[in-house]
C-alpha cells in the first residue's frame, strides 16, 4: 500500500459562534474566536490517498487529477471566503478546523476514482493541526 498526499493552502475566515448559546456564552466558549466580524487563517490542506501503483501509470492516483479536483471541489469555494457567511456547504456548522475537515471529506471522498481517501489533514496555524481519516 502507498500512501500519496497533495497538499494545498488557502486563506479564508471564520467566526467560532454556536448560535444555540448566548453572546456572553459564546465568549467564555470561543474568547477571541468569537470577535463578530472573525478572524482569518492561512491554512494547509493535505489530501492522502492509498492504493496500489496502477500498472498502466505507476500512479496511486494522477497527482494532476488530484490537484484538480481539489482546486475545483474545495479551494475555488473556501479561498478567500468566510466560512461562516460565504460558504454554503458549512451553513449548519461551526467552522473548527474539526467540522471543516469533516465536511470536505464528505465531498471528496465519493470524487476521488483511484486509490481511496486515506486521511485529510488541515493546519490551522503553525501549532494546530486536525486530521480526519473518515471515522
Ligand atoms: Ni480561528
């Protein structure tokens, strides 16, 4: 088995904010995350697919597809986006890194043909880091 990984950035923003709880709520839970107006991040996405090289190509999956599939599924409807208002797949969540790698597994997994999706691994910061593997 190999294990292949693409990884792409985008900047977007977001607000922590749980609309079932008060703003003072809010506050104790979230602190500077909750600001109403948000904040931003550089984030880091990596995508890793398992498989067997194919015999015909030696890929696990064409990195170029991959790339593409990313760019068209993900990044061309986060970047630049705030998560909360601009981002109609993350509507009904709050958008931690956790739920945002939840809910791009959720559209990558059925698009990705070669290989199977392994992991998604998404760098909020520097120091923090979530990755989801689909259970
Ligand atoms: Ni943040």
């Amino acid at each position: 088995m190999v294990y292949v990984t693409r990884r792409s950035t985008f900047s977007a923003s977001h607000r922590l904010y749980n609309p079932a709880l008060s703003d003072e709520q809010n506050e104790v839970l979230f602190d500077k995350c909750a600001n109403p107006m948000g904040h931003g991040h550089n984030y880091i996405l990596e995508v890793t697919v398992r498989g067997e090289p194919q015999s015909d190509t030696g890929y696990v999956i064409d990195l170029k597809q991959l790339k593409e599939i990313i760019k068209r599924e993900i990044l061309d409807k986060v970047d630049h986006k705030h998560f909360n208002h601009d981002v109609a797949f993350m509507k009904d969540s709050i958008p931690t890194a956790e739920n945002i790698a939840k809910v791009f597994w959720k559209i990558l997994e059925p698009k990705i043909t070669e290989g199977k999706l392994h992991s998604l691994r998404l760098h909020e910061t520097e120091n923090n880091v979530v990755e989801y593997r689909g259970e």
